[in-house]
C-alpha cells in the first residue's frame, strides 16, 4: 500500500515538473534560472521564444546586436554545444558565454 503511494506521488512531482517546463517563463529573474535541460523538456516555440529573450538581453548587456544569417546560426552552434556538455547549466550563462565568444564578430548596437 505504501509502495503505491509513494509511486503514485512521484509520478505527480514528475508530470508537475513537466507541466512547469512546457511554460515560458514570465521575467528575467524566472527565464534566468532555467537550465539547458529543462529548456530542452520545454516544447519548441516556447523554447524558442525563451532563447531569444535570454539572447537579445544578454546582447542588449554586452553592446552588440544578434543577426540573423550564418552568424547567428553559429551562435545557436555554440549555444547548443554548451548545453549538450552542460544540461545542468543555465540556459541563459551559456547563451552569454557564446555571445563572449562571438563579441568582436556581432554588429554593435546602435
């Protein structure tokens, strides 16, 4: 009886925990603290849409610009390895460190 319990509440932590990760966070501070892997769990507009914000933000903060084209593809390059070596980190730090990276590449905000 206990057993069923116990694998009846997990299951309820873990369809909540998947039901919070299919949702776009509402501010920076919640957007800033949402790892690789739980964005990877999001589904993929909202994924997208969080990627963006975390990006223009931290691009708006170093005084450049993400284009589109071939740089900002290799910029989604170097975000997307960071996060396969590191799920646990957080999405917005790697999306930042790859922009680092890029800086004297990016066009600098006007």
């Amino acid at each position: 009886m206990t057993r069923n319990v116990l694998v009846a509440a997990a299951a309820l932590l873990v369809a909540s925990t998947a039901a919070q990760a299919q949702l776009a966070p509402t501010n920076f501070d919640q957007a800033a603290y949402i790892t690789c892997k739980e964005a990877h769990a999001m589904q993929p507009e909202p994924r997208k849409m969080l990627a963006t914000y975390l990006a223009d933000h931290a691009a708006a903060y170093r005084g450049v610009v993400i284009p589109d084209g071939e740089q900002g593809a290799k910029l989604a390059l170097l975000v997307r390895g960071g996060c396969t070596l590191a799920p646990d980190a957080y999405l917005f730090t790697v999306i930042d460190r790859a922009i680092l990276a890029e800086m004297s590449k990016l066009p600098k905000r006007k």
